[in-house]
C-alpha cells in the first residue's frame, strides 16, 4: 500500500474528497424550473367615433389571479370557481380586465366584467393629477382618467380541473396554461354615456399561473328555479320574435315580468314605461336586467302592445299554458283571475324572487308605485 509522506499530500487528498462528495451531492438535487409569465397574444378591435381602432397586447405579460376549491382526496380533482387577467402597456397605459365567476351548473366559468382604460390616471392622494392616453386608441375628450366598463357580456372561459398534487395545495403551479377566451359576440362598453362595441374574440394567453387554494370557495353558483312555462314571443322587435321559450332564456340576468292584457288602458301605460325603464337601464349600465310583459290569454289585438314595446319581449298566455296563473301561483288568494293584472314579479340574477308588485284588482295602475317597485330590481346586487 503506498503511503503518504507529508501532511501537505493528505491534505491535497481530503480536498479532492470533499470536492468530489460535493459534486455527487449536487448531480442529487433537482434542476430549479424556471417560471414561464403568462404572455398575451392578439388584442382586441372596437369601433368608436365611427372608425376601426385596434390595441395589440402582443407579448405583453399578464397577471394572472385564480382560485381552485381545494380537494385532498386521492385522485380527486379541484375546481376553477374565479380568474382575473390584468394586463397593460409597459408605462401603464391601455390597461385591460377580464372576470371571470363561476357560473350556475352546466355553465363554468362566466366573463362578469370587462374593463379598458383609454386613459391611465396618474393618482396622488387619491386625485388624478395626469393621464397617459392609449396609444393606438381614439382620442378622448374627457379629461383625467377614462375607464369603460361593460354594460353586459356574453364571454365565457373553459378550464379543466385541478388534478392532484396541484388539487390539494393551498398554492399551486399551472405549467404551460393557455387561456382562449370564449365570446357569443361584441362586447358594449360604456364610460359616462360614451360607448363602443370591443371585439375580444382574437385574444388569448399562455404561460405559466399560480392558483390559490380554498377550502371555502364555491364552484356552482345556486339558482332558484323560474316559474315553468314556454310561450310564443309576438314582439317584432324583440330578438325572439315567432320562437317559443320562457324564463330560462335570462337566466343570469335580474328579470321584470308584468301581466298585461292589451285591451286595457293602464296596460298600455305598463308597457310603455316597461320599455322607457328597460332603456334606461340599458343607459345606465344595468342592461343585466331584463323586462318581460305576458298578454291575456283572453286577446282583442296585441298590436296595441307591440306598437308601444320596441324591443322588450311579449310572451302571449294560451290556455292549456297558463302563464298567468303559474306566474301568480306563491301570490294566489286576494287577487285571481283577471284581477291579476298589472301584477309584477321581479328576479335576481340566482332566480331568487326579490320583487312583487300587487295588482289593485279592476282598479288603475299607479305608474309611481311600479316604477318604485321595478327599480328595486334594476338596483339590486347580483347576490340578493
């Protein structure tokens, strides 16, 4: 065996030792994996001032804030009940905001609101003290920060499930996301009463997210159910003239529906100042909510409504259908029959019942006392 001869050698030795066990150790430990940002590709279109505009976000980074219902089971899966997607120009500028909840069963995940800022404010305590105007975007007359913001949206996103590990974590890693935003069509959006329709349909995003873990978030939202009946909407103007349907058609949306025969006076009145609050409410940025007026079964001439609603939908009662009766049915006793007329129901966005306005039996309507009742709805928070 050879042996070493000076201290110096079997120091030199233990060095080459200690380098050695140094690198097998560090061969042992995992790589880092380097997160990828979430990149947006495309941007949108809108049309204002009668011109095309388009902002592109191309390569912009986005956040990314999700939520996943936290799941410990073996092999079970987590779902997606919120995302929100921020993103804007390197100096701030043409910020834009995509919301998404969970939706009633069936639905996933809804677009609840959608936000553009023409004009970034710059804020010191709390006052907008400069704007930064978007470039590529049509020039704004309003002065300090604009920020228009959807009147209604018709989007939706489709994500999978959690599975596990990620399932179970109260923070999770998604690799390699890719978000494609789903839209039935333009979106109206609307600042202090100047509006355009924006065109989302041509963006998306990939990359990496970060979900966070609850154990208390919910995934469906509850919906209470609609009265029960399908009839034929005889409205021109409304967009489901000449087809058969009911309630259901708006689920999600607060609804208004007045019982009116056309033959009647305050009838008439009815639905005139139904369709002036369903513009207002359009005008206003509620046009979540929805009015709806059923004729009598007991018809003349239902031209006298349709001439007075421009776009509301009027659904004609039949025998065998009922609606008025079904309509009525939590609220029967003092009043039946055609004494229900000029009765009004009103619904959250969940199907809750929120609103009924009694009907003053044969007597005339008082148009205050409906549009005070009507606005009750019109004002009232998605989760009433």
């Amino acid at each position: 065996m050879k042996q070493f001869s000076t201290r110096a050698q079997v120091a030199t030795l233990g060095l080459v030792l200690t380098v050695m066990a140094l690198s097998a150790c560090e061969s042992a430990v995992a790589p880092t994996v380097t997160s990828t940002p979430m990149t947006a590709k495309g941007g949108f279109s809108g049309t204002i001032d009668n011109a095309d505009w388009t902002v592109s976000y191309e390569g912009i980074k986005a956040t990314v804030t999700m939520a996943h219902r936290i799941n410990k089971d073996p092999g079970g899966l987590a779902c997606v009940p919120s995302l929100a997607i921020e993103l804007a120009k390197p100096d701030g500028s043409c910020k834009l905001e995509l919301n998404y909840e969970a939706g009633f069963a069936g639905e996933g995940l809804l677009l609840k609101e959608v936000k553009f800022h023409a004009k970034a404010g710059i804020y010191q305590d709390g006052v907008v003290i400069h704007s930064i105007p978007c470039e590529g975007w049509a020039s704004e007359p309003a002065k300090g920060a604009v920020v228009y913001t959807s009147t209604a949206v018709e989007g939706s996103m489709t994500l999978n499930p959690l599975a596990q590990p990620e399932a179970g974590m109260t923070k999770a890693t998604l690799r390699s996301m890719k978000l494609a935003p789903a839209f039935n069509g333009p979106t109206t959006m609307v600042f202090k009463g100047r509006k355009f329709t924006m065109d989302l349909s041509k963006i998306s995003f990939e990359g990496d997210i970060v979900s966070e873990g609850s154990d208390t978030v919910q995934c469906v939202k509850t919906f209470h159910e609609f009265p029960k009946w399908e009839l034929k909407d005889i409205n021109p103007g409304s967009a489901g003239y000449n087809t058969t349907y009911g309630l259901d058609a708006f689920k999600g949306k607060k609804v208004v529906v007045a019982l009116v025969s056309d033959w009647c006076n305050s009838c008439r009145s009815q639905t005139q100042l139904m369709q002036k609050m369903q513009d207002e409410a359009n005008a206003s940025g509620h046009s979540d909510t929805v009015m709806v007026m059923i004729n009598d079964k007991q018809k003349s001439d239902p031209s006298q409504l349709t001439k007075l609603a421009k776009d509301i939908p009027i659904f004609q009662d039949v025998a065998g259908v009922d609606a008025w009766v079904k309509m009525n049915e939590s609220h029967a006793g003092k009043f039946n029959g055609s004494a229900i007329r000029n009765s009004g129901y009103g619904f959250a966005k969940n199907g809750a019942a929120i609103m009924y306005f009694a009907p003053n039996g044969t007597g005339a309507l008082n148009l205050t006392d409906y549009r005070t009742a009507v606005q009750t709805v019109i004002n009232a928070k998605d989760d009433d």
